[in-house]
C-alpha cells in the first residue's frame, strides 16, 4: 500500500505541476496582453497632456473693416527648399534664382519663414494655408486628409484653383466645392530621375487654364472675379533633395527651375489679368538636410524663403548696417528676432522681416480683405503690408479678435464641462481693453491701438495655451501612478513564477497561502473607487482615454494591493536574510539602475555607448583571463569585438554614402561565417565547450547549406554595386537588378530555418540569412556594423558560457531546486537567481545599441529614404516606410535570437527575461515620461516625444521580435544536465 500510495502521490504531484504551469501560460498570457494594451494607452497620454488638437469649433469669422488691396492672390509654395540654397550663390559667385532677387530688390520683401517640427509637408502646408501648428500625431495621419474639418485661406475664398503633388492638393480641396485642381499620378513621383519636370507640370496646369479660359467664358468669369486664389505646389526640390541631396548639382538646378517657373507665372498673370491687382506669395513648407532628410528642427529644415510682392506688399526698404540687439523675442524653431543677414547671400543692405510660418496664412487673408481662418494663431506681419495707418490698426485688430474668439471658446467648453474652473485671470476683463481699443481708434490714436491690440494678442495665445494643457497636473499624476503600480506587479510577477521564493516563503507562513479568502474586500473598494472617478470623469464630459488612464491605475494597485500578504511574507523573510544577501541585492539595483540611466542619456549623447563597451571589453578580459582552463583566445576575442563595436556610435549620424564599403561588407560576412563553422567542427573535440554547448537532440541541417547561403551574400554584394552604379548612370532603377534583389531578399530569410539545430550552426545561419537583405538596404558603414554587432554577440555567448562553467556545480545545488521550489517551470528549466539580472541588461544594452549605433532613430530625420533605392525608387511611402523599418529590424532580429539562445543555454525560463526586459523598459520609460518637454526649442520638445515613445513602444515591438524570432530559435536544441555531466 505505501508503495501505491507513493506512486498515486507522485502523479498527484506531477498532475498539479502540469495545472500550474498552464495557470502559469495564461497568467503570462494574460499579464502580455495588458502591457501591450496600457502602454499604447499611457503612450497616448502625452498628447492629451500637451498637444491636444488646437482645433476647435463654433466661434464666428472676423471681416477686416477695410477696403482689400489684391484682387486675387497667387501662392507659390517650393516643397523641400531651403533658404540658404536658395538665397546664397553657386561656386562661380551667380545666385540661382535671379527673377526673384529682382523682386527682393525692386519689388517686394522678403524674409525667412521659421517652421515648426515636425518638418514634413503636410503640417507646412497646413501651417502656411491655415495657420495653426497641427498637434504632432497628425504627421501619423500620412498623406490623407484630416478627418477634422479646418479653416483654410482656400475655404475662405471665392474660388481656389490648385495644382501639383496628389499628396498635397487633396488635403485642401478633395472636400471644397469652390475650387478647381488636378494632380500628376503619383507614378510620377520617381526618385530615380529629375524630378524638376513635376514642377514645369504644374506650370503648363495654370498655362493651360488661362488659355481654356478664352474659349470658355464661365472660367474666365471665375478667373476674373474677387478673392480669386491660385496655389501652385512644385514638389522638384523635395524629391530632388531626398534621392540627390541638397547638395547636389540636380537640387541646385531644380532651384532655378522653380526660380523660372514663377518668373514665367508672374508674366503670365500680369498680361492676363492687366489691372495690378494681383499679389504673389512664394515660400516653402520645409527645407531639407545635407542627407536628405527633413522632419527634425535643424536649421537646414526649419529655415525656408519667403518672397512677397504685388498688391497691398510694401516694395523693399533700404536698411542702415547695425546691430540687432537680442530682444527675447524667438521664433517657433528658437531663431532670435533680428538674426543678421549672412554676407553670402548679398541681400544685407535690404531690410529682412522674418515670420514664423503660420504668420503666412493672415498675410495671404488680410491681401484678399477675407476673414483670418478662424483657427489660425498667426500674427499678422505688419512689415509686409502696404496700407494707411488706420487700415493696419483695423487688420491687426481683426487678428487679434480672431485669435481672442479662439481662446472664449475654449474657455467656455471648459467651464461648461468642469466641476470646478480655473479661469486665465490676464483676460477675465478682455471686453473693457476691445472698448479701449475702439475708442483709441475713434480718436486716431492708432499707435496705442495698435499697442494694446498687439499686448491682447498675445494674452489670447498664452490663454489657448494654458488651456491646451488645463489637464496635465492631473493626468501626470495619474499616469505616473499607472507606470509606478505596473512596475510593482511586474516585480510580483517575476517573484511569485520565476524564483524560489514562493515556496520558500510559504513553507515558512501558512497565513500567505490563503491570502486570496481576504481579497474581496479589497477589489470591492477598488472597483467601488474606480467608479466614483468614472462618474466625476462623465460629469466633466472627459475625452474617453482619461477613463481608461484612471480605470487602469486603479485596477493595477488593487491588483497589488491583493497581494498584500505576500507583500508582508517577501519583507519578512528580507529582513531575516544575512546582511550579505541584503547588500548583494541592494548593489544589484544600484548598478541596474546605472545602467538603465547611462542608456536614458545615450539618447542624446551617444558617445555613452563607446565608453561603455571600451570599459567592457578591458573587464571581460581580466574576468575571462582568471576563469578559462588553460590558455584561450576567447578573452583576446571579446576585448577585440566590444572595441570594434565601439568605433560606430562616435561616427556621425549622418550616414555618408560609400558603395565600396557596403560591397566589401559581404566578403566580411562569409569570413566571419567560415570562422563560426570552424569553431563550431572545433567544439566537438573539446571538453570544456562539450560540457556547455553538448545536443543529444541536434538535428542536422541541409548539407550545402552554408554555401548556399555564403553566395547569396556574395552575389548581393555584387548587386550592390550593381544597382547603384546602373541608377547613378542612368537615373533610373534596372528592371532586372530590381528582381534580382528582391529574390535575394526574400529567399535568404527563408534558408536559416533549414540548418542545423545546433545553437552555434542555428545562429550562425540566422546572421548569414540576414546579411543580403541588410546589404542591399546599406548605403555605408552601417553594413560594416552589422559585422560588429553579430561579433559582439558572439562574445556575449562565450562569455555566458565561461559564466556557466564557472557556476555549474553551484547552480545544480542552489537553482535547481526541489519540485516544491519550481511548481511552474518545466523540468529543464531553473529559478532565476539575483545574478541572472545581467542577461536582461546586456540584452538591453545590446538593443539600444541596434537603435543608435549608426545613427539616431528617435529623429525623424534620420530615416535614410535612399537606402530603399535598390528595391524601389517610384515614390511609395509605406512600401518605402516598411522596407525602412525591416532594415532597422534587422539588428534587432539578430539580438533577440542571440537572447533566446541564451536563455536556453542558461535553462531560464525566457517570458521571466521578458519581463524583466519590460520592467528595465519602463524604468526607463517614466525618466522619458518626467524629461517630455513643453518649452525650449521645438527640436528639444519633438525628440523628447520620440524618446519616450521609442522606449514605451519596447513591449510592443520586443514582443513582435519574440514571436518572428521564436520562428528562427524554437528549434535550437541544449544538452539536458544528464548529457553535460557525461561529457565530463
């Protein structure tokens, strides 16, 4: 019977361990499911925090109370050109846009047009025809338009007629009865070729409608009526700009092109209309940097021209050489008021009126006598406007309203949803200073008109401000308390299913085993809680997200505080340990934390990254050097690889062009494969590498494999050269290479899934998989990292498996523990101990070093558009999007593979790394969270958003990476324990 007994009473055991662990695969389940979903909500905080969309409904336009001076307006708007390349002359002293330097010079003003990040189309074309700054989730949006109706100076007019880029004119007129537009097919849009001819396109539009409407009197009368607007959009410069660089002989050329284009706009107009009643605007939306990029707040994208003349402009204004001391003023990209002149660009003796971009849309209103779109926040810019004193005072006093009826309306939502308003006391009296106004105007007093008009204007901009962010105090606190309460449960988590703990614990107190009996009480006042602030929420007609910033908080500390028992019984047992454990503990949150903050500051100062991996390669050696049986060149090995790597994160982000180097890349590749063959054949003869790395269970792989894959390196590497060569001769991509390439790609990815099972041959053939696809993406000494990065992980493998040796005995008798001690883990798998701390944060390290080691993700600008030019050049943004996002992929798929090979080396459970992984994240996470920015430069404010973004999206695409790559290291096979100690 005692032997019955024991044999039922095993099954009982193993029965209820088989229970655990799929509780266990729920609860992870579970646990993964609310992560991803709280921080896509938390993520989203920070936009109701400070950019809520400034759009707004319901306040009435305001009419200027005088005559207007332009019949119809002509906007002209350069996409991608910068003021520098276009003020300033070429190599042999011509300046290439001599129509309008003419114009500058005899005609009209001129300035720089200051834009706003995020530097792309569609907010400067939304900045410069409607005046406001979209909030930056809008540049999310893409190229469609805005499901939110806005006021544009196009809805304003009589009738707008538009021509040029399919992503740009539908924006404005897709939806607007009174207008008349056509666009080239975006197959037009080839970054192979020169893409001037998009502009002459435009051109001949307008050419061709002027000349129908001779025969057509309906459109003549259209053409000939009042506040007529005409919007020509050349985009030659932006496509120009992103496949040549600004630099380049194609670029400057486009500028003259454009340069031409208005010269023969402006003649055109004139001989048909004939009655000088015609002003012209010509600008950009955003410049462009020396690599080809825009979207950060660089100088080279905020800074565009501005050019404006015809009715109602004042001609040029001669201006006295002196200095310009600093006001305080600053534009929206942190420009100073009054910045000189730079001598190169031979315009020093003409005053320059400098505008913030959104300044355009109430100068192109006001020229037309129409009202200001009504959610405009530009200010009017008085030194471009050609009118009698008491005109100027009536139009700066129609901005001003305009922008004061923006703000009472937003207060006045406000106060009608909250249960307790907090007004903006500067303007609780903003009737009596119009009446002062108006009266100052009755007695042509217009300088101190124009005075307070301008002091009220600026009262109304900071109150729509103060109300864009009326909420941040409160949602800050709630978030942080979200962020805090997810991080405690993470840790209970990873305590309660990965470690000894619980059953030391409840071997120890009985009273926590049935903690779950109290737990009612506690969700009742939770859920009880949860509610009371869901109704006040309701109350105040809250946006849902506060809902669900609230409910989760909440539900995340009544999850912890269920768990109150074992909260007590964890501290209990702290505080009986040895004060060496203690110590031991308390040094490793310490220089985790470190750690987790030199990679906060990485962000910004990448540079961090190279100190780092010399300080590690010198101490691995020394570490390595005492702990290796015998002589071995592994430590020389991961001294040599941690230094290599270091090298890139001091090179520029900028990543220069250099086909040579991305060529030579493949031969380095198939060298470093053969050494890993080699190694691999060496292993087996090898007692120490035996003992780690020993398969019972290795299946073996395709025999010719290697070779196949060694060519398909080989051979994109010739396409490399290939490919550009073709596209840089002939501008345009060979039909033949294209297919050639995309074979190489596809099929590479496929081939590692049929090698060996073996953890060295797996990985080996993960990295040669890989390398084709990365070659044919790399435009320079980014392919030479990828080189690096996998040596690096090479040495991080060896050096777990010097660790493991070191700690093989200590590990059988401490971590694998009794089955009372690993009721969830499988009978492979191990506890995590303290120690294993160091896998999750050289992990870390290693995939941030995949973000920033050739280059800085967290700019928008630093997406390389040209990298995609050997795959596709006709003008595709989410094809081009995705192949850019696979190639910054790349790195980070050969990390999270050698981390799964890992693991399983270590016999770890790999979902108790991850979340470990997601806790070191969001340490990280809320340091970004506190350091988003609201004031300072806008470049500061958009990498502060980026930052935080990047990091709090890490369980989302970490988890994406675990679920591709589990497809390429599911299959790699470890020696069991048994198998170890009998190649011993």
């Amino acid at each position: 019977m005692r032997a019955v007994d024991g044999i039922l009473g095993s099954r009982g055991v193993e029965e209820g361990k088989t229970v655990s662990r799929l509780w266990l695969k729920r609860k992870e389940r579970w646990l993964v499911v609310l992560g991803v979903i709280l921080h896509a909500v938390y993520m989203l905080s920070i936009f109701d925090i400070y950019f809520k969309t400034p759009i707004v409904h319901g306040m009435d336009p305001v009419s200027p109370r005088f005559k207007p001076p332009a019949k119809r307006l002509v906007l002209i708007v350069a996409d991608g050109l910068r003021a520098d390349k276009f003020f300033e002359p070429d190599s042999e002293g011509q300046f290439r846009a001599p129509f309008l330097r003419s114009v500058i010079k005899g005609l009209g003003r001129w300035g720089v047009s200051h834009a706003r990040p995020p530097t792309e189309s569609r907010p400067g074309h939304v900045a410069i025809i409607a005046g406001f700054y979209e909030d930056p989730s809008a540049v999310t949006k893409g190229w469609k338009a805005n499901p939110v109706e806005f006021d544009s100076v196009f809805n304003r007019s009589q009738h707008t007629f538009a021509f040029g880029s399919p992503d740009i004119i539908p924006i404005f007129c897709s939806a607007l009865p009174h207008s008349s537009w056509n666009t080239y097919p975006h197959e037009f849009e080839d970054f192979a070729t020169d893409a001037s001819f998009l502009d002459e396109w435009s051109f001949e539009q307008l050419r061709s409608l002027l000349k129908r409407s001779k025969d057509d009197p309906k459109l003549n009368q259209l053409l000939l009526q009042d506040n007529v607007v005409i919007f020509l959009h050349l985009l030659g410069c932006d496509s120009n700009g992103h496949a040549h660089r600004p630099y380049s002989s194609i670029y400057l050329n486009n500028v003259k092109v454009v340069d031409h284009i208005t010269e023969r706009v402006y003649n055109l107009l004139e001989d048909f209309f004939k009655d000088n009643r015609t002003a012209y605007i010509f600008t950009a939306d955003h410049g462009m940097s020396d690599k080809g990029s825009h979207g950060d707040g660089h100088p080279t994208n905020t800074d565009t021209p501005l050019v404006a003349w015809g009715a109602g402009v004042k001609h040029p204004k001669r201006m006295v050489h002196h200095s310009h001391p600093d006001d305080g003023f600053r534009f929206v990209d942190e420009h100073m008021h009054d910045m000189p002149t730079p001598m190169g660009w031979g315009l020093t003796g003409l005053e320059r009126v400098d505008v913030n971009q959104a300044d355009i849309a109430p100068l192109m209103s006001t020229l037309l006598g129409l009202p200001c779109p009504v959610n405009s926040v530009g200010n009017l810019p008085m030194d471009y406007m050609n009118l009698s004193e008491e005109d100027e005072v009536e139009a700066a006093l129609a901005n001003t309203k305009q922008i004061l009826n923006q703000f009472l309306r937003k207060s006045h939502i406000k106060q009608s949803h909250s249960l307790y308003f907090k007004p903006f006391k500067p303007l609780e009296n903003y009737s009596s200073v119009l009446e002062r106004i108006e009266d100052l105007i009755s007695r042509k007093n217009y300088e101190d008109a124009m005075k307070l008009s301008q002091n009220l204007r600026s009262l109304s901009l900071e109150g729509l401000h103060y109300f864009q962010t009326y909420d941040w105090l409160m949602l800050m606190t709630i978030v942080t308390l979200g962020y805090i309460g997810w991080m405690a449960y993470l840790v209970l988590h990873v305590l309660q299913s990965y470690t000894s703990l619980p059953g030391s614990i409840y071997r120890k107190n009985t009273e926590a085993v049935n903690q779950m009996k109290n737990n009612r009480r506690v969700y009742l006042y939770g859920y009880l809680l949860m509610a009371i602030l869901s109704i006040v929420l309701f109350l105040e007609h809250s946006p849902p997200l506060y809902h669900a910033y609230v409910a989760m908080t909440v539900f995340l500390w009544t999850k912890i505080l269920s768990e109150r028992q074992f909260l007590k019984a964890v501290w209990r047992h702290l505080s009986g340990s040895k004060f060496s454990s203690t110590v031991k503990l308390l040094a490793t949150s310490a220089v985790s934390i470190c750690i987790l903050e030199v990679l906060v500051h990485s962000f910004t100062e990448r540079k961090l990254y190279t100190w780092c991996f010399l300080i590690v390669g010198v101490v691995s050696v020394v570490y390595l050097f005492h702990s290796l049986p015998g002589r071995s060149m592994i430590p020389i090995f991961v001294w040599i690889a941690c230094w290599f790597l270091s090298i890139f994160t001091l090179m520029p982000a900028e990543i220069p062009d250099n086909t040579q180097l991305v060529t030579a890349s493949g031969p380095m590749f198939i060298l470093m494969g053969v050494a890993s063959r080699w190694f691999d054949f060496g292993t087996k003869k090898n007692k120490y590498w035996l003992r780690i790395l020993c398969c019972d269970k290795k299946v073996v792989g395709f025999p010719m494999l290697f070779h196949l894959q060694a060519f398909l390196v080989a051979l994109s590497s010739v396409m490399v050269a290939l490919s550009t060569a073709h596209r840089t001769k002939n501008q345009e991509l060979n039909t033949l290479h294209q297919l050639i390439n995309w074979s190489i790609a596809g099929f590479s990815l496929v081939l590692p899934l049929f090698s060996s099972t073996g953890l060295v041959d797996r990985l080996t053939s993960i990295f040669l998989g890989f390398a084709p696809s990365f070659l044919l993406l790399s435009i320079g000494y980014e392919a030479v990292f990828y080189g690096s990065l996998g040596l690096v992980l090479i040495a991080w493998i060896l050096f777990e498996c010097a660790v493991l040796y070191l700690s093989k005995e200590k590990l059988s008798s401490t971590s694998l523990q009794s089955a009372e001690d690993k009721v969830f883990l499988n009978h492979d798998e191990r506890c995590l101990v303290l120690s294993d701390v160091r896998i999750p944060l050289i992990f870390m390290v290693l995939f941030n070093v995949a973000f920033f080691g050739t280059g800085n993700f967290a700019s928008i600008a630093s997406f390389e558009i040209s990298s995609v030019y050997r795959f596709i050049t006709v003008f595709s943004p989410f094809l081009m999007a995705a192949l850019l996002i696979f190639k910054l992929f790349i790195p980070f798929m050969l990390v999270i593979c050698t981390f799964s090979a890992i693991t399983k080396l270590a016999r770890v459970p790999r979902m108790g790394f991850y979340f470990l992984v997601i806790l070191f994240s969001d340490v990280m996470t809320i340091h970004f969270f506190f350091k988003v920015r609201n004031s300072g430069s806008w470049m500061e404010i958009g990498n502060s958003i980026s930052h935080f973004g990047i990091v709090s999206a890490q369980v989302v695409f970490v988890l994406l990476l675990f679920a591709l790559t589990n497809i390429y290291t599911k299959d790699i096979e470890i020696g069991s324990h048994e198998t170890s100690r009998k190649a011993m």
